[in-house]
C-alpha cells in the first residue's frame, strides 16, 4: 500500500495508515467526557487527532512513540486539519517503515560503518586497537546504538544515522590532516576521533524519542564518552595510563571552548585537531541543514533570514 | 638543635641544618667547571646556592624535593644572600619536622579529619555510606594523601592538609544550608560535599612538590574526581543508579560556571547548594590569606594593592 | 462566608465576593457604547471582567489595585472565562484578608522581626546599636513598611514580608559566617545584613501594587539604601566617620559585581562575606520558588525547562 | 634664583633648591646604620636620594609630599643618578611656586572659573540655580578645592586644575547639545554637567599627594557626588523631589555602563547627553596627552605604541 | 482631494484614493479559487486588502512597492479591518506626495544639503576638496540617493533624507570638537564626516523599500564606503596616498568598536571624534524617535518599557 | 668561507662576517664622545655591537635592515657578550644567503608556487581565472612578493615564504572541504582560498624588515585584500557583479568573528568554510611553532607553559 503522507492530507480525507504517534494525552470535554488527544506524525509533518470515544472496541491500547495504524477523518478546526480516530491499533514491528517517519541520513549506515572500521583497522598502536574493538567489533549493543542514534536532539545531524555520519565525517578530517600535518599522532587522533562523541549513545534516548536522558542533562555526553571509555580500558590489561589520559583529555577538550561544556581547553595538538574536525564537519553541516529548511526560495529574495548559530543572515551562494 | 631559619640569615653566617631542595640544576662556569645549581628552602624564605665542588668526598646523592643537611657559608652576590655549600647529604627521615619547611593548617589534621568522619556518620543512606567509607574508612592510601593534600598549588588552601580544611568548612556551611533550607537533600549533599574535590589528591602531587601531575592538568580534578567516584561505585552492589548520577553532577557542576571549568551548570538544588558552599569557603579563605601575606601595614596606607581574585584593591577592616 | 477562589471559577456560576482588582480601563463597543474592562485577582489566579453598564445604579466608585466586592456571572468568550459584572463597591477594610489575594510568605511576620530585633541586640557597638535602632526600634513608618514588603517584584521573595524573610535569612548566614571566620567584624557584618536591602522600601511600591517606584527606577534600591543610612547616621552624633564608610562600602558592595548593578567590588572582607549571603539566599529561594511553581511533575518527565536565572534546565531532585 | 631642574642634574653637580619630597622611609645600612631614603620630584623628573646621616645638625624635620629646601650632591651610583643630602629644610610657603613641581591645567584657573559660573547664571531654574550657587558660589572650601582638584590619578585630567577643565568642557559639550537638539532640557543637563564629577574632591585629595582617599575607594566618586548633592538639597526647602532624582540619577548614570561603575544605565535623554559629554571629552583629552608624552618621535617611526585605553596602537596624524 | 488616512477607516467606508503597496502575493482559497492578498500602507499605518477578482476589467497590473489608486470598501473580519478592493491601477508620478506614504525629516532636504556643502566649502586641503567635490557637487545619481536616503532600515534616522539628516549632525559636532580641541586636523574630521556613511546609499535601497541590498548585507556600508571613496581617489591625480589611508582609516574606525562592525580600532584621534560624534548623534536620535513612539503617555505611568539599544527602561524627563 | 654563528660566539672571538642589521642608533659616552650602537643578527641570535669610533676610515655607510661585513672583537660586559666593531662596509647582494639571517619555510618556494598554481588551473569560472592569473600569472611585482613574504610578523607562519605556505595549506583544506561537501562551490572557495591573505603582501613590509607598515596598521590586510581584489576586477570586462560580491564577502568574512577583524561574519557557505580552513592551518601550525620554540625538553617536565593563543598550558605529546 502507498502511504499518504501527513502534508498530503486534505479535509474530509478518509485515512488508513500508520502514523508515529509522537504526544498522546487525556482531556475532557466540557461537559466532562474524557477524550484523547494525539499527535501523529510521519516525515512530512505532524497532524493533531482526537478519539472521542476512547474506551470504544476499536481502539486498542498505545502509548507515545508507538507506531500506530489507525483510521480516522480529517476535519478542519479553528483554520486547521484536525482528524478524528475511529479505530486504532499499535502497529506490528516490520509493517512499516521507520525512514518513512523520521528523518533519516541520505547515506546508507552499513556503508558508513564498514567506512568506519576501515578506520579502526588503520590504527597501528595494539592498545588503541583493542580500545576500538571493544566498543565497535564487540559490543553488539553499542554497535546498534551507534549505528542509528542521532548526533543531536537538533541542530546538525539531529536525524538517524546522524552520529555515524559526523563520526565518519570527523575522522575524514582528521586523516586528511594527520597526511598534511605528519606531527599529528595518527592513531591517537583517529582513536579520538572515533569515540569523541559515542557519550550521545546515552545522552540522547534512541529513536522515535531521541531527546535528552536525565542522566544526560546531568552529566552530559563529553563526561559520560570519558567514563565510557575508561570502563572499556579497565578491562584491557596494561593499557598504557599515559595514552588514557591523552586520550581522554582529546574528548574532554573536543569542544575547545568552556562555554561549550568543554572542562579543559585542548593542550596536546591531536586535542587541537580534534576540536577543528569537530567544529567544521557540526558548523558545514548545520548550514546545508538550514538550507535544507527552505527549499523554494525565491531567487529574488534569496536570503533565508538570521540563524542563531552563524549569528548572522544566510543565503545560498548564487 | 635549633634551627636557623633561612630569613635570619646574614652575611658571614656558617650555616649547619637540614633545609628543603626545591630545584637543583647542573651548571658550567665561564672556565668550563662544572657546579651545582640549588635552591633551598623553609617556611621563611628561601635561598640560591652553589656547590662549587660537586664530586668532592662531602657531596652525597640528592636530588630536588629532597630535604638535605648542609654545611655552608652565606656570602653576598649582586647585593642578594647567596649560600656556597661544602657538605650536603640527604636528611633521614624523622630528623626534621616539614611543618618548619611548608605551610600547613592552623588546625590539627587528625581532629579535622574527625570532625568529617561525624559528617560521614550522619549521612542516613545506606549507598552513601557505603562510598563514603570505601574512601574515608577503608582506603588507607587515599586517607593518608587526604589529610596531608593542600586544596590549590596558590591562591587559596594552599598548604599542607588544606584539602581537609577546605572541605570540613565546605561540610559546615551545607550543614547549616540543609538546616535553613529543610528542601534540601542533606543525604546528598553531605555526600557531595565530602566528594566535591577529592580528584584533588590525583591533581596535585604531594607535598613537598605540591604541583600538578600530568594527568591533573588533562583532565582536572572535576572529572577525576568523578571517576574515583566512579570507581568506588562500581564495586558496591546495588549503588542506585539515579542516585550516582546526581551525586556525579554535583561534582560537576560545583565550579558553578563553564569558564571555571564546569561541563555542567547546578540543575539540581543540592549542585547549587554545593557551589555556594565552594564558593563562600574559597573566596573568604582566600582573602584572609591575602591579609596573611601582608601582616606589617602602615595603618595610615591600609591598602593592600590590587588582588586580581577580588578585581579590587582591598584592606582590612579598621 | 467561604471564599470562592477564581481557580475553582466554571461557566455559569453566580459569584458573589471580594476580589482586588489589579487592572481596570474604560474601553469602547464597536456601537460606540462605553463600558469597564477589568482584571480581578487573588492568590490562585485573575479573570478578565467587563462592566457593561458603568453608570447603573450597582457599580460605585473604584481603582486599579483596590479591593472590590463584586457581584457577576461567569461565561465562556472565545475559549477563555469572564466574568460580567452588575454590582460592584469598593470592599470595607478589614472585610477580607490580604492573605487570600496577594502571596505572602509561609512564616509569621512578627515572629520574624522578633528574630530579627535579637540580632540587633546582639550587636555590641553602640553607634551600630543606636543606628539600627534607629530604623527597627524607633521608625515606626518604616517598620511597617519593612515587615510587609516584598524582597522583589519577581525572581525571588516576591511576596508580602519576602523583605523580611530575606533580611532574616542573610542575618543568618552571616551570623554563621562570624562563627566559622573569626576575621569578620560580627558588628558591622550583622549590622550590613540588616540594612543591605532597605532601599527597598522605597524602590519598590507597597502591596497590592508591589511595583518599581519612579525614584526606585532611576536610583536603584542600593543607592537608596545609602542615603536612608547617611540620613539617619547625621543625626546620630559623633557616629564615626570610618565606620560610616565602612558599612556604606558593605551596602554599595553586596550585589558583588559591577553587572549586577553594584558601582563598587567588595574591597573588605564583610563586603565580600555580605554578598555571598545576599547572592546564596537568593538564589537558593530562587531555585525553590521556581520548583513551587510547578507542583504537579509527572515523574517520568521530571525536568522543569529552561531556567533564566540558573542559565539551565533544571529538575527537583529525586 | 632660577631652578635647577632634576631632568638637568648631572654627576657632580652641587645643588641647592626646593624640592617636592615625594617618599620617605629609613633604612639600614648592612652595617646596621640607619639612614633616609627619599625621592625628590620636581615637573620634570624625579631624583633618589639619600640622608647618610639623618641625625645631624642640619637635617631638619620633615615627612613625604613636604616641599623641602635641600643641600646635595649628585654622584652615580649602578648607573643611575642618586643624590646625597647634607642640609634639610622644610621650605616655606609661598618660597616656591607648585607649577614647578606638579603638572597643572595650561588654562588659567580662576578664566575657566568665570566661564562654569557663566554657565550657572545661564540655568533658569531657581531650585537648581540654587543647588549650584550652594556649592559654586558659598561654599568657599568646596570652590578652593573644586579649582585646584585633578580629575584623575593619572590616564586624562590627572593634573591641577584638571578637574575644573574637564568640567568646563562637559559643559561646553552639554551646551552645544542643547542647541541642536531642542529636546534636551538644558537647566537639568547643564545643572548634571556641573556637578557630575564633584565626588572627585573627596575621591582623591589634594595636591601634591593627589591620591585616593580610603572614602573615594571605598565608595567611589558618583556616589560621593550624589550624596553631596543630596547634603545640599537637604537645605533647600521646597527643591523638587522629582528633579532631585532625576539630577542624582543623571549623576549616578554617567559612566553610561555598569562596569565602569555606574550603578544604573541612563534611562532619561540628559543622562544619556551627559554620558557622551563626559565620554568624548575624556577619550580625546586621554589621546591628547598620551601623544603628549611622545613629544619627539621619528617621523618614520610614528606609531607609539599600543594604548590600553584605546584598545590599539595609535599614532599621531600627519 | 483630501486623503483619507489608514488610521482614519472604519468599517463600511468606501476608500478612493492612493497608498502605497508594502506587500503582494497570490494566495487561495479552500475551493481553490485564486485571489490576490496586499498590504496597502501610508504614513499612518497599514491595512491588509483582498482582490477577490484579480483578473477582472478594473484590476490593472502593479507591484509591490508601486503607488496604487484604489477603490474598495472596508470590513471587519476576525476583530480586525481588511479591505476588498474592486478597481486598482497604478499611480501616475505627481499624482500623489510620498510624504503622505513614509516617515520622512523634519528638516527640508534641500536646506540641510545647503549646510552640507557650505562644510565642504569650508575644507581647505585640495585634495579632500576634490574629493568631496566628486560625491556632491558632480556625481548626480550620487547627490539625488544621497538626499533622500534613510540612515537605517529602523532604529534610527530611518526615515527619507535620514541619512543626510545624520551626516550634516555628525559635521555640526566635529566642527564643535574642532574649535574645543584644536589638536584635530579639522579637513580631515570634516571629509571623514562628510563621507562616513556615504555607503549607506548601496547597502540600503531606495524608498519605499529601504531595505538592505544583497551587497549591502555581504559588505555592509563601511567597507562599501571605503570603496566608494577608493573609486573616486583612483580618478584624481596626485591624492597623497598618506590621507588617503588616513581618510579610509576614519570610515573603517567609525563605529568604534569590532563588535559593531568596524575592524578597525580608532587609531588617530581624528577617527576617534568621529566614533565619538557618529555616536552621540545615533543615540539621541534613537532615544527622541523612542520617545515618538509614544506619543501619548499616563502621566502618572511615564515610564516607556525597555529599551534593547539602552539596556534600560527609559522615561521621559518631567 | 663558512659563517660563524652568532651562538658560536665566545668571549675573545675575532669575527669577520656577513650580519644583519636589525637596530642602529647613535649614542653618547659621558664624556661626549658619540658612538654607535647596533644590533647584529643571524637566524640562531642577535648581539649588541658599538662601534666607538664612527667616522673612522674602516666605517662605511649602512642603515638599520642592511646586511653588513664586519670585522670585531667579542667582549663580555655586565655579563652578556657584547662586539666591538673597528670595520664595516655594506655587503654585496650575492654575497650572503638570506636563509642564513631569516627563518624561512621548511617547503621550497618555488615548488609550492607550482602547487598553488595547479590549483589556480582547476578553477573553472573564467572570471575567477582571469582574475587569479592577473595575480599570480601577470603581476610580477605581486608575484615577488607573494613568494618571500610571511603570513605574520610573529605567532605563527612569521617567516620567508610563510604566506605562500599558509595559503596553499588554506586551498588544500578547501580542496578536501569541496570533495567532502559537494554543496560548496568550488570555483569559489578555491580563489577565495587563494586571495584570501593577500593583503599581507602590504599589511607587512617584505623582509628583512618584516613589519606593519603604516597603511597596513590604519587599514589591515583583510579590508586591504579587498581592495586589491576590486582594483583587478575593474580591469576584467565584464566581470559578474554579483560573483565580486560573494569573493570579498569571503574574503571580508574569513576571520570568522568581528573580535578578530572580520566586519562580516560569514554568510554564505563558501565563506563558513574558508573561516575553518584558515583558522584550521593558523592554529595547528602556531602549535607546531609553539613547540618547535622548545626543542629540549626535559621528559620529566613536558609541559611547555602557558600559551596566550590557546588559553592553556600545553605539551607535545608523549
């Protein structure tokens, strides 16, 4: 069946499909009859839906971020389409797909990964090699989780996949630099690069949710990739403390600045390095984000308007 | 014996006493002799030295940070004391009392370090217990540096058994938080209190070097300090897991702002609590030690210059 | 009579009460027909009122910010509820209790002062005593004044006798401060707590307005507060001049940096004192007031948003 | 007899003249003599010196900023000019003439005196011409010390007189801004402008120590100058409330920001007028005398170097 | 014919006459018919108008930005007035006064260019003659934008021949800074003065759009002025290069500060009085158009709210 | 002839060789006699040399910033080696290598020359084309420069050939950008990549001088590249208006933050990118040169100190 997606929903559409259902709450009318109150949403944009009778046979049990398969009429409100549910079921796993709601990276993400470990496997030092398989060969949880958690709740990458792709992305910049800058140590600054930000796999829930843990607000994804990593050295026997301690003051110092959470401004040159990887694949990638929020602009006002990031107007270059 | 402190010293003086090595460096005169470079020391003063002789019978093996007996006459050089040593060998240990080489607490470290095992004693929760004595009862090594380890290389605390100090007071103040602001987890941050600065002791070498350690100035004491933390958790069963990130944000969060070196701002009322209490205790301290450093004052020119900490002349008050 | 509070207001109720009435504009139907437009208040919220019929035989002579006995019907207009108005008078004092219209704050007025008169007499420095006295003992404008204001319009103790509570509350924490550094002057630190935040019964207007005053905007309650003192201390004859200074310094001072509106930096150690009193007072209540306002959290989403204040997200702790 | 200057002193000179003795201390020879150690100043330098025997015939008593008629030799002593006094007298009044000795205005005083009163008889308000006649016209200590007065220790004004100069060119500025822009109440700003600096006589005491007072540090000119006014106004029986506030808040905002001490930001246009009357003349008078202090520069080489105040390296304008 | 002002419609009037078109777009309604959506605007506000039938006899072609004479009749709908309009055409030049549609001066253009160039006559350096002539006297594309251009797209002189408003301020104070402070080099003040803004005229468009120019917002005026002045130099022979970079260091310097564009600090002080002039004439413009903004104010309420240019709530003087 | 180092000086050396003059000034003994007083310098040091007697036979005639053939005896005076000069002549261009006197890139110039033209081969755009060739094809006076000069006078790159090396790192960076980011605009970034600095070719004088001229301090190198840029593009008919805008935005715009001179923060995605690239290679290699400043460290104590530019100690890496 071809899904019809929420931006193509006209008044007075029948609708059968399967939806996200990102919100769901209970209300009550006024004249005190409950009813629930939904949003529903695919990659295309978000839809405010009602069961009005919510204890009917035809509505099963869901909770928010439940994939849901419904059928409902779309009506409009105060201006706005609204749909109202008749029938509602949790949909199965494998009857829908996940690309079709959230948004997801253009690059496929077994590509990315074998990408990757050719990285892992570039890495000559045998201590910075175990480090690395023990998160990206052994791990199997990890490895799930990386491959499709976000790199951001928004911003830039805030999207499937998005933390493998700034991953991978950061260790091209760095592997460009170690060629141009041989001082660079290369197996610490790609060891670095590789884990500089697997702490998001905590700090940020997986997908449909992908918002900010509590234990991410609390410690943040900088301090939890630190401790991350040094429960996996605890576990292999003689890692250097030397190379620990570097390795962990490259993520520590990723963000280069304190006022970006950073508690230690970069003092070795692979911290340097890290930092500039870092910034340049978020800074680029946010722009061609924000381009991608208007794709039809009109030539004659080409301007997109202020962006907080860049602290300044943008437009697409001519 | 009593000793001769260093700034009674005068010109002509025969000097026979134990004093502290602070730096030692290998020199060359202009006719290409080899000499020794020295600086001694005591809680008075200190003053440059030469060994003229280095190889001769009366020159045994030291090295920088050692306390060592001399035999040496004081001359003048450029108009400053200078001391040229003819005997020198490393000091046994009993023979000399570091309190006459290093600043050390007004207060007596063992009935400080008592005062915080009754904090300890009155924390209710079962866990904190737990981690509380897996570093103040049981770890031996932590509690010998503990009670010797100052709280700063300068500024404030900066002797021997300030970190005890430092945090005793710290202690008080949320004591008497908790009593006012009966909101206030006194569990937690008791905990928090007695936690918020131990990654001092992996910072800070001992005295009497008492500067940072390599891994100190990687990391920081904010995030060592989480990982001790850490450490001691991980082996106590059933540690709840909300309950360690709170007491780990505390931590982190106890520098108050990003540019004093905090990844995390107080988001929990204890972690505020906690900064105020670093805060008060830090400033207060460190302002009476700049009085400290100033015990002679024209009390017609009472003020004492520029203190970059404060961003203000300062004086006592009349 | 039991109050009926505007929370607990539904369509179609017939109320009959005494509300305070915060706003009131004269406005103009479309059909040229002119009629009042009100806000009534108490403690648990506001509801918008019209009177369509300002000159009827019903409705007696009122203004913003007095207490009104009304009554009215409650309807529904464009999803929110109004009240229509038919009978109004201005309330007799001593027919309602402020208590039920304004926030006050949870500890009793009077047991406060009384805490408050002790550290006045407490204070062992006669000039400082007759100072004190001066404003807590002998004006008797001033003190009712003081016992009733808030601390501020918003942020922090901005309720009825917040002043009170906060100036009790930095007593306090300086009160302790004198015992854990015997450096401070307890007389001149006891004795700027009490004065540091005078100026604000002047800065801002009494209760129910509770609003910047046109001098309080222009000089700032700091700045006052050194002139109340210079005023009373002129007649306090042979007051000393350097003690004056002193305590005028711990005033202008206690606001800690020049941002905050202070024109000068502590320069002496009770300025500095002072202001970690003021600033943890007011922060920690601050934290407080900002849990109070949300007292229904649902557990699974503990986190409260964005704090100005605390530049954070911020959640209770568990 | 015409004065040797101290920029003139060469090795072996004998001279005899009054000098400004700047410093003053007794120090000990390392043979256990005592002797003085004094600084002598004139406009065009300053000279060490030294009294070997302080006790003798014709030394006689003295302290620092004395003007003292001495009897001395110049000699050289590590390659520096040094003087040996043999003959000690205080000088006495009226035998020397201070622009010999300290940096005055190169306008005539009591000229630029006549103009600040003309702009006094300009203000048409009869309170504030009042207020001003009760400083500028009857308080004769106030005017002796208003016309000698500095404007600063040092970076722009920082010489006799200086304080009047700048006062007259802030009224200069004021006035011009009165003409072009009608809004401007010209009685108020003209008033704010004429008294927007008197704090500085207590902030800084007179010639030749020209220091600050504990006062002025402690409290500062802007408040010192608002309390003076508010002294005056005291008086004046009937002056307005409302202009007494908005003078004191144009004086208090007249830094213009918060970190340069003003406690409130200009929130009426003559506060705002007199923050850039103040300002301007300030920053240009600060240029002017820092090329003044390059008085011969190489014409290839005409930068002079980077200036704080300025932010940048200036140069003068061929 | 008299024009009936926007703020004069009421609902049922039927409007001829002439206003200008801010804004124009297609839109549709829900049974897709096609209709056009405008803004008409004058001096006294805006209205938002329909043409339901856009492609009938009496609808002519326009733009947005062209003068339109319409007719229509006005509604009320959702509480606000709309118009239909039913004839439309373009307004032939003449037929209408642009007074009528945009803010303009106070000041007669053609007076405030007559004070401009009598400043122009009164430099004396050939050169900057030339120079000045160039923009003036000969260029008349330059001459005509010149005198009617704005100052800003808002905040100040934002109105027709705001720009050349501000510029002739601008030289009415560096004239006054010239006589007070005969240290500036009053040719060089003066051409700077003169030329300053002059980029103004690229990086803002003419009326009625005044708004910022693709160029304008890549190069901003300050660069776009120096090359303007660098084009015009190129053509006359012999300009010493020395003031030319003096001349081109004024503009660059103008805005004081590198957080406001200028990325250069003022380095001679010809550059900082015109920081200082260019300032002061933006600020107390700013701060009476504010006050313009509200025209009738309760006495009793006079303060205005906050300022974001003032970083202040601001009032009225009394 | 092999040179003699100036570190290889000792005491009692007889010197003849080729030395630059850095410094030249004429003094005077106290006895009146005048001599000169110079200093020497090769690319491992500088020495102060005098020549006592001037006018001597064996003195020719030479300026500060020649190279000069010497003939001298080395003395040691206040303990530092000092030369007495009875010989000098200017020496013969050819007669000494410049490497000798100046640090100079560890890249042959010529061959990154090569390499910068490749990239000027790649671009597409004929305008970029013709534009670059009128660069680094035409001019050969730019040419010259372009290839000896350095990118600072200090901090990093500050040596011969340092801009042509930085600027080909700068477009190698891009080059990978636009390989990684296909939505950059090649033809763009690559010759905003290599006009990016030219203006350093007149913000600094060419060596040995090596320092800001004074157009370069009043205009700076970013607004002067500009400039440069607009002058070629003048002569290229026909040049897209629209394509010179967004190159010098990038060129405005390639300092990223107006605190560091950029008058535009970037706007386009081109200029985004350039930002990272220079600020990538500027602050890897200041590292580089940072450490290369201690080539001995002592293993015990890596840390180098604190470094202004990266706001931290730092070290190399282990």
């Amino acid at each position: 069946m071809i899904m019809k997606y929420i931006n193509e929903f006209t008044e007075g559409d029948n609708i059968i499909g399967i939806y996200l259902c990102k919100q769901k709450n209970t209300a009550t009318t006024r004249n005190g009859k409950e009813y629930e109150n939904l949003t529903l949403a695919d990659k295309t944009g978000s839809i405010n839906c009602k069961i009005w009778e919510p204890n009917s046979m035809g509505i099963g049990d869901f909770a928010a971020n439940d994939y849901v398969e419904i059928h409902g009429k779309v009506t409009v409100f105060n201006g706005a389409l609204q749909m109202s549910i008749d029938r509602l079921m949790k949909a199965q796993d494998g009857s829908y797909d996940p690309k079709d709601y959230l948004s997801v990276s253009a690059r496929d993400p077994e590509e990315m990964f074998r990408e990757l470990k050719e990285y892992i496997n570039s890495v000559q030092s045998p201590f910075f090699r175990l480090l690395l398989d023990s998160f990206f060969t052994e791990d199997e949880a990890f490895i799930k989780s990386f491959k499709t958690h976000s790199a951001a709740k928004s911003i830039h990458h805030g999207f499937m996949s998005g933390l493998l792709q700034h991953t991978l992305a950061v260790c091209d910049l760095c592997d460009f630099y170690c060629k141009h800058y041989p001082k660079l140590n290369r197996d610490l600054l790609i060891t670095a690069a590789l884990c500089h930000d697997i702490g998001k796999t905590r700090e940020l829930s997986e997908f449909p949710v992908n918002d900010y843990t509590d234990e991410g607000q609390l410690l943040g994804h900088i301090v939890m990739g630190v401790e991350m990593v040094d429960e996996k050295i605890r576990s292999i026997k003689g890692f250097p403390a030397l190379k620990a301690v570097e390795l962990k003051h490259c993520i520590l110092a990723h963000h280069g600045e304190y006022e970006f959470g950073s508690p230690k401004k970069p003092a070795i040159i692979e911290a340097l390095a890290l930092n500039f990887a870092d910034n340049t694949d978020a800074k680029i990638e946010a722009m061609i984000e924000f381009f991608d929020n208007f794709p039809n602009v009109d030539p004659s006002h080409p301007w997109l308007g202020f962006s907080c990031i860049f602290d300044s107007n943008v437009r697409r270059t001519k």
